[in-house]
C-alpha cells in the first residue's frame, strides 16, 4: 500500500563530543515535541502514525489517506518556525537542527517493522552526502528533501506546494543515483 514516509535525523547528532547522553537525550525529546507540534499545526493526523525510532532521528509513515504533498511545504514551514526561536536562544551543543526527507511509495510492514524499496529510497535520500553537505553550507536549522517522484507528482496535483522554493539536487548514496528536490527556509 503507498503510504507517505517522512524520515528525520538530527544534524551533528554523535559528532560534538560535547553532546553528552544527557544532551543527547536532550536533543530528541525536542525533536518529537518540535515533530509532533509542526504535525497538529500542519492537520497531519500524529497519533495515527506509525513510528521507527533512530536513535538520532525517527522514520514516520502517516496513514495511507493523508496526501503527501502536506509533507512538504506546509510541513517544513511550520518545522522552520517552531525551530527558529529556541535555536536564537541555544548554544552550538543544543541547537535542534533536523534534515527531513519525504518520500511516498508502497510500504510492506511485518512484526519487526516497515521495509520496501520505497523506505530504503527514503534512507538513501535522508544520509545523502549532498543533503548533508546542503544543509551545513547553508548553516540553516532545517532542510527538506523531496524524492523526484514525489515532488512531480505533488507539483502536478497541489496548490500547497510552491516549485519554485526548491532546488534540485544530486543524490549518490549507495545504490541510489538520483535527483531530489532540496528545500530550505527563506
């Protein structure tokens, strides 16, 4: 069944030393109130969601009828702004920065969890050098990255979502060899 994957990761998550369990612990529990905030602002029905912890991060699969293009523009402004005012105020070592990737596809779910093609392009996208690479050049609290398929399919379909505020880019990252649609906060 195609359902809507979003997949979240702390940036610098283990990298600072200085990022102590206590931070760290810190650090996640801002980004589930962050996540979980930006969902109800959004109307990204939360509790309905199916849920992977990361660690550094959390792999969510929204319920098959939500549309996938709320995950995208409405979702990441609102990720932006619930960011914006507490990283003004956080030193480097506090400071909840996230990448976000968006993808949609058939997802298959067993007793251990959620897997597919579709969920492995969602990883790719979401660990890609040049998101990464995006992200820190920009020094921005949040970028969002769009599968090329999905971000066809959400431009074609949806007012919500403005072609014009991404930016296409490169992916390599194991097998995968393609493109994705960077978003990043004006």
């Amino acid at each position: 069944m195609n359902r809507t994957i979003i997949g979240t990761d702390i940036v610098g998550f283990g990298h600072d030393r200085r990022r102590d369990a206590g931070t760290q612990a810190y650090l996640r529990d801002r980004m589930y109130g962050v996540l979980t905030d930006a969902f109800k602002i959004t109307g990204l029905p939360w509790a309905d969601c199916r849920f992977e912890d990361r660690g550094d991060g959390v792999l969510i699969i929204t319920p098959p009828d939500v549309d996938p293009a709320e995950a995208m523009d409405p979702l990441a402004h609102h990720l932006a702004a619930l960011l914006r005012h507490p990283n003004r105020l956080a030193n480097p070592i506090s400071r909840l920065r996230l990448r976000v990737a968006v993808h949609s596809g058939r997802v298959h779910e067993d007793a251990f969890g959620v897997h597919g093609d579709a969920v492995v392009h969602l990883a790719r996208l979401l660990d890609a050098a040049a998101f990464k690479d995006a992200i820190e050049d920009a020094g921005a609290d949040l970028g969002l990255l769009v599968s090329a398929a999905l971000f066809r399919e959400a431009t074609a379909a949806s007012i919500m979502v403005n072609p014009a505020a991404y930016r296409e880019i490169a992916v390599t990252n194991k097998e995968t060899r393609t493109v994705a649609h960077l978003w990043l906060p004006g």
